[in-house]
C-alpha cells in the first residue's frame, strides 16, 4: 500500500467495478487500513463531516429588513418632524418602523438552517477494521479506504462499496425516495446506473434494517452523496414569492411618486409664501400621508391569520409569504409514497394454478393494514376464499417474520411492510393468523438473501408432518417448482399482467418435509415444490388524494409526480390517481439525464410522472418549470428532496415520516402527510391573496385621499395670519392611518372564502397586485373622499367666521370635521369591500362579525378622538357637535351608491368580454377580472 499518494477516486463509477478492484482501487485490504495510513490520510483529505453553510449575521438580517424605499422615506420624515421640534410625528413613525423591522427580523432568525440538519444525519461512531482489528471509531475519523462493519441499526459513516454482505437490507428512503428497504448484493451494475439501483453501495446517512456486511469506503463528507445533496442546498436559489415581488414594485413606485410629489409640495409652497418650517413640514406631512403606514402590519397579521386556518387543515406554514405564494401555484409536483400513497403496502392481486382456470386474476378490496376487505371477481363479491386461495394465504402468513398489533384505534405492521401485506391480506380473507401460527409450529426458517430471492420456512402441521413453505421472486419459486411449460407460462403471464399495474408480485410454493426429516439445508429447497400461486400487492392511492387531485386540475393546477420507485409502478399509481391516462408518456432520472435544459423544460411540462429520479434530477425538473413562468410546489420527505424544497417557489415537506433536512428547506410542513392538505393550503392561500386585494383596495384610497386634500390645501387654500390653512394635520393623518384603517382592514382578513375560489385559474405571478380595478376604484374613492373632506372642513371653518377671524378652537373643530368624514367615509367604504364580486346583501350582512367588532371599536376610539381632553392634546382635535355628526355621515353615505355603480359597471364589462370568444390566455384574465382582480 502506498504511504505516499492518496489514491484519487475522481470520476470512479465504483458500483461498475468487482469488489475485489474497488479494494485495490482504494490501496486498502479486507484487514482494513493501517493506522498510521489512517492517520495520513485523514490529514490529507480532511474529517468525514458535511460542511455547514455560514449563515446571515444577526447585522444583516436586520438591514435586509430596513432596506426598503418607503421605509427610508419614513426614517427621513421622522428625522426631519423631530429636527423641526414636531417630536409627536416623529416618534409615532418611528415606532411604526421598529414595528414591522421587529416583525420580519424575528421571522428570517429562524429560517436556514437546512445545511445543520444534513450534518446531523451523519452518525456519531463507525465501526472500522484497523491494523486487522475492528475499532469504534469517531464517524468523523472515518477515511477512504476504511473498511467499515455494518449491522442491523447501524446508520452507515460514509459512502462504501460493499465486500460481504448476508441478508443485508438499508432503507434509502431519506436518500432516494425508495419506499421499500433496499436489499442489497456484490454484483456490479452499470456505469450509468441511478444512485437507487446502485445495489453494491452503501450510502453514508443511510440505515441498516437488517442483516450485515463489510465495506469499503469510497467518498467522505462533500464526496458523499449526503455532501453532493449539500453543495446543491447551497446552488438552490431562494425564489422570490409574488407577494413579496408585487410589493416591492408597489414600493419603489410609490416611494418615486411620493418624493416628487413631496418636493412638488414644497415648491408650490415656498413660492404661495409658506414660511420654510411649514413648508417642509407639508411635505413631510404629504409624504406621511400618501405612505401607507398600516399596510405591513395589515399584511403582516393577515398572513399569519392564515397561518392558523392552514394550520387547523393540517398545514403548518414556517415562512410566511407562503401562505400567499400557495394561492398562485400552478404545479405540484409531488412525492408518491405517504403522500399520494398510503405508504401501506396492501395486497390486491391473488391467482392460483387451480382454482382459476381460465387464468383469471381474483381482486382483494380494502386498502391499507386495516383487516377489512373481501374477495372480489371481476368487481363482484366472489363469497368465501375457495381452498386453493387459503392454502396460497396460509403459506404466505407462514412464510414470514411480520406481526400486526393496533396503536389506538390503528392497525400497524412490526416488521417488513411487504410481509405486513400478507399477514393483513389473509385476516382479511378469514384466515385466523394466530390460531395458524400455533397449529403450523415453525421448527426451522432459512431468511431471505439476495442470492435466494426467496425466504423458506420449515413448520409442523397438526397431524405431525412436516412442511416447507417458500415465498420469493417469481422467477426463483417457479425455477424449484414441478410444474410442466404451459402452467410456468401461465404463472409467468399472469407475473407480467400484476406487474404492469404496478405490482411487486411474490411467488408463493410449498413441499412435504417428511416428519423425521432434520433442518432445512439447500438440497431441501433445490426442487419439488407445489406452486401455491402468486400475491401482488401495491402501495394503494389514498381516496382522499385522488378526490384533491381532480380538484386541483379544476382549479387550473398540475399535478406532476416525481418519485424514486420503478417507472411501472409510478405510471400505474399516476394512472389510478388520475394524473396520466393509460400509456401516456413518463421519464425516468437515466431519460431526464440525457435531456438538455431545452429539452428538459419541455418534457417537463407535457409530462405528469418522473421516476427512479436523483436529487440533481428533481432540482432540474423544478427549474425547467419555473424557466417556463410556473409557480412551482414542491412535495418531500427525503434528504434527496431538500434541494428541490429549497429552489421551489414552495417547499411542503412531510411532518410525520419527513427528515429534520427535508422540514428545515420547506415552507410548510404536513402535520398529516396527505396530498389532500396540499389542496386545502391552495384554497387557504387563495383566500388570503383575496383577502389582502381587499385590504389594498380599502387601504390605499384613505392614502390617496389624505394626499389629494394636503395637495388641494397646498395649493389653493389661503395663507391666514402669515399660516397657512390645513384641513388635516400629519399626526391626525396617523392617527387615520394607523388606528382607523388598520381598525377597519384587519377585519377583511376572516372574510369567507369567495365562491368560484377553486373554479379559476391560478393567478399569473407577473400580474401586479395593484390591478387596474384596484387603480381605478382607488381614485374613484379618494377624488370622493378628497371632495368630502375638503367640503365639510371648509363648511365649518367659514362659518365659524367672525368678524373676519376664526378661533383656534373653531379652526380644530373644522380639521376634526374632516377627520371624522374621512373615518366614516372608510367606515361605509369597508363595507364594499367585503367581496369584490357581490354586493354585501348577496354575501350576507352577518357571514363576518367581525367587521362589526372593527367598526365598533373604531367608532369608540373616534368618540375619544373627538371628546377626550387628552387627545385634543396630542392630535389636536376638538369636540364636535350633533350638526356636525350628522353633516359628516350625510357625505360619508355618498360612497355606497358610487361603488353600487362602479361594481354593476365592471361585472357587465366582465360578462360581455366573457361572452366574446377568446383564446385560452384571455380567458383566463376574464376569469381574474369576473373576480375582481
């Protein structure tokens, strides 16, 4: 062995290789490494650990969250209130920016650490042969060319090339997808192979079910398939939701819009006269005006209403712009088994050699480990399991390790889950399992190898003989079976048919032992057994999975499945969820490889089932989809999963049998693992999209309106007594913005769901938020507002002229005048926008209470606004009289047959386009525009 050069194992296929090759290719021995080389060559290539990405500083998380065109224009305008004395102003925004500074800080703190969780799956200790001797050795110590000692239980150090293996099976799931434990064998297998049918590796963070072995270590920490899983964690990119990217176009317009307009202001200002204070502080107050202060807690608590309706439907949301981003989704591509499956293997298929004649296959019903089910010919009740059938059932309950118990009201399987699916399949059929295993004593068994492909038992039947039963691959039970061609056709026939469907199919045989016949050796399972029959069993289709799927494609959504199971059984269970018709097109990851980006992102859209796919293959596919303008869901449960979770739009991951990687790269995790909660948290999320239009369409005209009445005032009223006149003062503008319509808007947040949510298309995640009918609603309302305001304010200020003069108290009075008009104004307005679509009778005036609570609870505050000594000092108010009550709610009430107009106007508009022919793309935009979008 070399002493001097650490043997490269770049570019090995070592799974291509014998192992004796793979062993000398690793300048290694069966007795292990030398210490010393050990040593050296831990020093060399570095400890067998995954590095953990460097996440943000604690410093940069909060300046992402500061780094914000309107939050600067809210910084500038505090510091500038405060430089000019007005501390009030000043300190009331700033306290709305610490606010929501507050609240995304603590959010992104907890977010990222998918990399920490792909360390932790790598295993404390290994045991490895060193100097001859085995050792128990640090798992970070491990090196290339370390011959490591596998057991049942063990979690496998590193990627290894096995050199001996009995009855050694791993489950992979986390790693591949595979929903079966992976037996494993020393054959080579090709170069090209997926990492799922490299059966002669052992993959670090993997798990020994059972058997043991010996192998040699091939790749350590980055090298592994665990550090490949990581680098991609690093190359998956954040995406940006629709939310988050609409608002941040609204931002930059608004903050371009509201600068120019508060120069402009300052301008005019200076040239009517203005002293240069009030000047600015006209601009500041425009600036305050036109900036929806509200609007990030309005989101910000609506988002996380949402949270906990997903939450009741078994969605549990880690980040929250997903809950919007899952309203926009137009594909799902989802894992198959738990979650389009039951993850219970479940037998469906029986046949025998003599009970069928004409060859036909009897049906099995029931799904799952629950013992319910009948057996069923060609649809119809078939009445009690003939002989032939209990005979194949007995066998197969004989022929095996496993053992049903109940947990709750549950029934679950100890042991192999194919083995699991006998057991259940013959108490289902009315075999008594316990009273067979006491009657058949077993005396001998020989397990399952991956040589044999067969298990055999050896039991003592009531009357004293002895009987060997044998269950295993077809074609290793009918190679020992005595049966003549047309009968082993026959069996072989029906083997092709269960499998077309998707069937793992075991053959089951038995033989007379002799009653004084010894222990089973191989001559007693060479030859001479009876076939019993066949059993198929499938991983079934959950109900409820089939029923979401169809209701997604109603909603305009795809649903692709991507799976590491065999590409006959994908395309069976795609066919029997819908998702496919029968023989339409699927790929495999060997099929995805050979494609380029091009061609990739077109086989990804016309195609519904991916399988035997690698890590690498899913992120690939996620990325074509969104290449071609898709908002993408992505479903998971495996660390092979977690580059894809992390590069789609939205990561599910599964919270019952999902990795902590897989958990720790998602947006939501499924406290269920059912593919029906995927399809309630869509609906959830479009409701909460709806909801937030609401709120915007409500928030943004008061914005508006403030603006409009500063710039009228600005620019037209007189300057009195060298001041000028205002109708509204800034930090009555906040008390507005931040108590009244925060107040009202919040409310819109628990409005039922529209009733076409489900029936329109997906929203296009290029369409602005702020749609063309939330502009024009919003200059109709605030020109109205504006109008209103203005008049009243002006109304009371001239006539409490006398002799030419206004008192200070008369001249509050008129700015509290305006205030409460505004208020009331949104208090009416608050009521249209309770649906976009209907009018608020159609809807029904008390489907949600709690606008009335909102309304309440600001009139309340409005009363102490207006009639409370301390907040005349700190907003400036003044008490008002009846008069002036009843003048305000009279202008106030002109809002409900403007927008009783504006709504009649834009549903016909709507339902004539509608009528027009127009292709697909149109369609769906009047689809959005029927709904108000």
């Amino acid at each position: 062995m070399s002493q001097s050069v650490l043997p490269s194992s770049a570019g090995i296929a070592w799974h291509s290789l014998p192992a004796g090759e793979a062993l000398s290719r690793s300048e290694s021995a069966e007795t292990g490494l030398a210490a010393e080389e050990a040593a050296r060559r831990l020093k060399d290539v570095g400890p067998n650990v995954i590095q953990r990405a460097k996440g943000d500083s604690a410093l940069k998380l909060l300046f992402r969250q500061i780094n914000d065109p309107l939050i600067y224009v809210l910084l500038a305008s505090a510091a500038l209130a405060m430089i000019m004395g007005e501390a009030i102003d000043g300190s009331v925004v700033l306290a709305v920016v610490v606010l929501n500074t507050a609240i995304g800080f603590f959010q992104e703190l907890r977010a990222g650490k998918a990399i920490e969780a792909l360390a932790g799956m790598v295993p404390q200790s290994a045991t490895v042969l060193r100097d001859g001797q085995r050792s128990v050795i640090p798992a970070a110590d491990v090196v290339p060319g370390d011959v490591v000692v596998l057991e049942a239980g063990d979690k496998i150090p590193a990627d290894a090339r096995l050199l001996s293996v009995r009855n050694l099976h791993v489950d992979e799931s986390a790693l591949t997808g595979e929903s079966l434990p992976v037996d494993k064998q020393l054959d080579v297998v090709p170069a090209d192979a997926g990492v799922g049918d490299r059966k002669n590796l052992a993959f670090g963070g993997t798990l020994v079910t059972s058997g043991n072995a010996t192998a040699v270590v091939v790749a350590t920490g980055g090298k592994t398939e665990l550090g490949r899983i990581s680098s991609m964690l690093h190359e998956a990119t954040e995406i940006e939701t629709p939310l988050t990217r609409s608002m941040a176009k609204v931002g930059r317009v608004l903050t371009i819009a509201i600068v120019a307009v508060a120069l402009l202001i300052v301008g005019v200002a200076l040239l009517r006269g203005y002293p240069p204070v009030d000047a600015m502080l006209a601009g500041i107050s425009l600036a305050v005006a036109a900036i929806p202060e509200g609007l990030p807690a309005i989101i910000t608590i609506s988002l996380a209403i949402g949270v906990q309706r997903m939450a009741r439907r078994r969605a549990v949301i880690r980040k929250l712009p997903a809950v919007e981003t899952l309203g926009s989704t137009g594909v799902i591509c989802s894992d198959k088994t738990g979650t389009l499956t039951r993850n219970e293997m479940t037998v469906r298929a029986l046949w025998t050699p003599t009970a069928q004649a004409s060859g036909e296959m009897l049906e099995v019903t029931g799904v799952g480990y629950a013992p319910v089910g009948e057996l069923c010919r060609d649809g119809a009740p078939a009445g009690d399991a003939p002989e032939p059938v209990r005979a194949l059932l007995r066998a197969g309950l004989l022929c095996n390790d496993a053992r049903m118990k109940r947990e709750g009201d549950a029934c679950c399987i100890e042991g192999d889950p194919t083995e699991g699916a006998l057991v259940v399949a013959a108490q289902k059929l009315g075999v008594d399992v316990d009273a067979t295993r006491r009657d058949y004593r077993r005396v001998d068994a020989v397990p399952f190898s991956s040589e044999r492909q067969l298990m055999a038992t050896l039991h003592e039947a009531p009357g004293g003989e002895r009987v060997i039963f044998m269950k295993g691959a077809p074609e290793a039970v009918l190679s020992r079976a005595a049966i003549g061609g047309a009968e082993r056709d026959a069996a072989l026939a029906q083997v092709e048919r269960m499998a077309a469907q998707g069937m793992r199919v075991l053959a089951v045989a038995a033989r007379p032992h002799g009653r004084d016949a010894g222990a089973l050796d191989e001559a007693h399972l060479a030859e001479g057994f009876e076939l019993l029959g066949l059993e198929g069993m499938i991983d079934p289709p959950r109900p409820e999975a089939i029923d979401a799927i169809k209701a997604c494609h109603e909603a305009g959504i795809t649903v692709k499945m991507i799976t590491g199971d065999h590409l006959a059984t994908a395309r069976a269970i795609g066919e029997q969820l819908g998702l496919v018709r029968e023989g339409a097109r699927a790929l495999n990851g060997t099929e995805i490889a050979r494609l380029s980006d091009e061609e990739l992102r077109a086989a990804a859209g016309s195609t519904n089932v991916f399988a035997r796919v690698a890590p690498e293959h899913k992120l690939r596919l996620v990325k074509a989809l969104q290449a071609d303008g898709k908002v993408v869901a992505m479903t998971g449960d495996g660390v092979n999963d977690a580059p894809a979770l992390k590069q789609a739009n939205i990561g599910v991951a599964m919270g019952i049998t999902g990795t902590a990687v897989s958990k720790e790269s998602a947006d939501v995790v499924l406290t269920d693992d059912n593919f029906a909660s995927i399809r309630a948290a869509v609906e959830e999320g479009r409701r909460v999209y709806d909801n937030l239009v609401k709120a915007l369409a409500f928030v943004l005209p008061t914005n508006l309106g403030e603006a409009l009445i500063l710039l009228v005032a600005v620019m037209s009223f007189p300057i009195i007594g060298g001041a000028p006149l205002m109708p509204i003062t800034a930090v009555q503008i906040l008390w507005v913005n931040l108590v009244a319509t925060v107040a009202l808007s919040l409310p819109l947040a628990f409005e039922a769901m529209e009733n076409d949510v489900m029936s329109r298309p997906p929203r296009d995640p290029s369409e602005p938020i702020l749609s063309r009918f939330v502009l024009v609603r919003t200059v109709i309302v605030a020109v109205l507002m504006t109008a209103g305001a203005i008049g009243l304010f002006l109304y009371e200020y001239f006539t409490e002229i006398r002799d030419g003069v206004v008192s200070d108290v008369a001249y509050r009075e008129a700015q509290t005048a305006a205030v409460t008009t505004v208020i009331l104004f949104q208090i009416f307005y608050v009521l249209n926008c309770r649906s976009l679509r209907d009018s608020m009778l159609k809807i029904g005036l008390f489907s949600n209470p709690w606008i009335y609570v909102g309304i309440g609870a600001l009139l309340a505050l409005q009363l102490c606004f207006v009639y409370a000594p301390f907040m005349h000092t700190l907003f400036g108010s003044a008490p008002l009289s009846l008069g002036a009550w009843v003048n305000s709610t009279l202008v106030a009430l002109t809002i409900l047959p403007v927008m009783s107009v504006e709504r009649w106007w834009r549903l016909r508009k709507a339902r004539r386009m509608a009528a027009e022919p127009r292709p697909a793309a149109g369609v769906q935009r009047v689809a959005g525009a029927t709904a108000g979008r």
